[in-house]
C-alpha cells in the first residue's frame, strides 16, 4: 500500500492560492483563494448570510443568531484538514485510486482536494428560509435536491464553477455533495468527509452551535479525532474512512455532543413548538409562500420575518394568530411530555394522551408534537443484537474491527432519539388549568408495556 506523505496540493495559477481569509470564531483563520472568493461572494451563496441555522432558536437560546453562511465555510474548512490528514499518510494511495476516476488523471489531489472543499461550501446553498423548520412545506425533494440543482444548472452556479475550474467540474462537485450511485466508487471517500458518520458537516455544526447557544453538550476533541482518521481499501477499488484505535474516544465524544444537543438544543420543547408555528404559517400563507426554485432562492428569513411582523399586526385568520405567536412569543406550554427514550411505544401513549385531552378541554387548542432523530446509523457485527448500518472501522495495527463492536458507550447510547410532547394553548397565568391538565395527563397514560396492554420492545 503506498503510504507516502503528501502536503496540501493547489491548482496552478494565483487565483488558486489560499491568500484570502477570514476569521472564523470556532476554527481561527479560515483561508481560500481568489476563485473560491468569488464563488463566495456570488448573490446564490451570499443569501446564506441571512439564513439562520437553527431556525427561531434564537427565541430560547438569544445567542442562536449565526448563519449558514459561516457554517458552510466551516464545513469546508473542516473537510480540507480531514483530506489533508489523510493525505499527509496516505496520499500515494489516495493519488493512486484518484487518478482512475476520468477527470482526475492529472492534477489528482489538487483537483480532488478543490472538488472536495467546493462541495464541502456548497452542500447547504439550497436551503429556505428557517432552514429545516419549513422544509416540509417549501421544498418538493428537500434542499439537498435544490443544492444539487445549484450547483449543476448553468444559469444557476454551474457555469461559474466550470468557468473557474474547467468543464465537468460542477458536475463532479454535485457527485461529491449527492453520493450514493451519482459518484465514483473511488470517490466515495470524498462524500464521506463532507456528509458520513464522522464528517465534516456533524463537527462544525456541533461545535459552531454549541458555541452559539452557549452551552458545552457540542463540543469534543475534533482535531485529535481529524489526527486519527485513516484510510480502508475496500472491494471495487474504493478508500473508506477508518479510525486509529487513538482515536475511538473522540468520536465517541462526538456521538456523546450528538445526543446531548438533540435533547437540549435541537429538540428543546420551545425549538420544537416555534417550529410547528412556522410549519403552520408558511401553509396558511398559500400561494404567498415562497415555492418553486427560484422563489426559494429569493428568500430569506430577514424577508419572511418582516412578513410574519405585518401579519402580526395586520393581518387575518391564520396567518395572524400564527404570527402573533412568533412575533409576540407567546407559545403554548407542555402538559405532558415522555422520557428521553427510544422506546417505540411512547409515541402511542403521547397521542393517547393528547387525544384525552382535547376531549376533556375543548377550549384549548391541543398540539401532539413527536421528536424523533438518529444519533448514529453504525453496524453491529456482533453478538445476538446486530444491526446493519454504516461500517466505521477501527484500525489497530494488522487488526481491524467495528467500532460498534466493541465501543461501551455506542452500546449504552440509543441509536435514536424519541421524545413526545403534548402543548396546550393556555395561559401562562391560569395554573389551574395547566395543573388540571398535567394531572389528567398522568392519570390517562397508558401504562409503558403498551396500549393494547401487551408487552413491547424499545425500538432503535
């Protein structure tokens, strides 16, 4: 296996050396060239300026105000130290498997490196306003599909990443970005940077918004674990992400900043109600809301939150009620709430629960929120307990096994985080009620072995 050290490689030409920067609050100096600058500054990009990355979570965690657009350069900021690790130990062979792909014949890690940090800045550009809050309702697909669309599409950003980086070039960005069948098995390594298991998207967002938040639960060690990334042949000519045995605790860290943000940051009772208000204004807003391509990429959450202000104080129906909400913070308060679990049933029992409630309290708007996310999708090889997923292995020497194999605390920690919520619209003064209905929530509950009161398992 060639092992040859290799130091950070450039396309020739001074618009392609590293003489821009900018300081960046969790990674220092963040630096990138002419070219990349100019792809920065493009409005497609620029919008992301005033996209916020955690949605209203702002209204919970004041500091929660940062943007996309300085997640995405720490994405690819993150991705570039993680290849030129790699590299720096096995850059022959990374050279060597490259160079099969057509496109990369010469150049190979300078083209690789720059086709990595192209889609490591690009791979959230088609977000919409609130980013994920409102998806369900913007996007057809979801965002991922209008970023691919970006960065092909000519008279979108397609042309400029080829005028810059010659033809085909937004093409093998988008691959990167997509994964899956839409790239090269010899590539694949280079999606896995960006968006795999230990990316470099997971640790900028962890660590920028727990900085953001003000809390510690996002941060981990993330350069030592970056120092520990190493490389796996696997069948069909392809490199896969691995892991020195050095390295296991800080990615366990990373798992552990995962499940503690979901419970406290990203999944947080007010998070989760703001979103339901914002899922529910952008329906009510018909075909005001932004839809199709273009329209999505006009906006952004200055413009949609000077509309939801308007509505607060002058418009009708829905939108009103729903703006006023936002606007006024006046949200609806949690009467009944599961444990942290990833125990299936619990989703049952909460909308036994509200139902219950909405019965008993029919002046009272009843609102069943169900929070639900993977903290980790790792395979299990084995034990009576295996769980198919993706392979993280560990490298120890001439010895190699799965992380999830052996790791105490991937085995302790539920590769799912479930919670349910039932909110009430009460007044935050009237305590009679809000005691009334907590306790109606406590004695209608079905007990936990299920409602059908046959035993059920946790599921993952």
């Amino acid at each position: 296996m060639p092992n040859d050290y290799r130091g950070p490689e450039f396309l020739a030409g001074d618009a392609n050396e590293p003489l821009k920067r900018v300081r960046c609050p969790v990674h220092g100096f963040i630096r990138f060239s002419e070219y990349e600058r100019r792809i920065i500054d493009h409005p497609l990009f620029r919008r992301l300026r005033y996209i916020r990355q955690l949605a209203l979570t702002e209204l919970v965690y004041p500091g929660a105000s940062h943007t996309r657009f300085e997640h995405s350069l720490g994405v690819m900021e993150v991705a570039t130290r993680a290849f030129d690790s790699l590299a720096s130990k096995h850059g022959g062979l990374m050279d060597e498997v490259f160079k099969q792909v057509p496109g990369y014949a010469y150049d190979t890690l300078a083209k690789a490196r720059q086709d990595l940090r192209l889609a490591a800045l690009l791979h959230d550009v088609g977000h919409g306003p609130f980013s994920h809050a409102a998806e369900e309702v913007l996007h057809e697909g979801g965002h991922e599909q209008l970023s691919l669309r970006v960065i092909r599409e000519a008279d979108l950003l397609g042309s400029e990443i080829d005028r810059y980086y010659g033809e085909r070039t937004a093409g093998r960005v988008a691959a990167i970005v997509e994964g899956g069948e839409a790239i090269a098995p010899q590539l694949a390594l280079l999606h896995d940077i960006v968006s795999g298991e230990m990316d470099a998207d997971r640790t900028d967002y962890l660590l920028r918004d727990s900085l953001h938040c003000g809390v510690d639960y996002g941060r981990f060690d993330y350069r030592r674990m970056i120092e520990c990334l190493e490389l796996r042949q696997v069948e069909g000519g392809g490199l896969q992400v691995a892991l020195h045995k050095g390295g296991i605790h800080t990615f366990e860290a990373l798992i552990l900043a995962r499940y503690q943000m979901n419970a406290q940051v990203y999944y947080h009772r007010l998070r989760r109600i703001y979103d339901h208000y914002l899922v529910a204004y952008f329906k009510a807003l018909g075909d005001a809301a932004p839809r199709g391509d273009a329209a999505i990429l006009a906006a952004t959450d200055v413009g949609m939150l000077e509309q939801i202000r308007q509505d607060a104080v002058a418009g009708d129906g829905d939108r009103r009620a729903l703006a006023r909400r936002i606007w006024d913070r006046n949200h609806h308060r949690v009467v009944y709430e599961t444990p942290l679990s990833d125990d299936a049933n619990a989703a049952a029992r909460a909308g036994t629960v509200a139902k219950a409630l909405q019965e008993h309290f029919t002046q009272h708007e009843i609102i069943l929120d169900q929070a639900k996310g993977k903290i980790h999708k790792l395979a299990r090889l084995d034990g009576p307990d295996r769980e198919p997923g993706v392979e993280l292995w560990v490298l120890d020497g001439d010895e190699q096994w799965l992380l999830a194999d052996r790791s105490q605390v991937l085995r302790t920690l539920p590769r799912q985080f479930q919670c349910s919520r039932v909110f009430a619209a009460v007044d935050p003064e009237d305590m009679v009620t809000r005691r009334s209905m907590a306790r109606m929530a406590r004695e209608t509950e079905p007990p936990a072995e299920g409602i059908d009161g046959a035993a059920t398992n946790g599921g993952s």
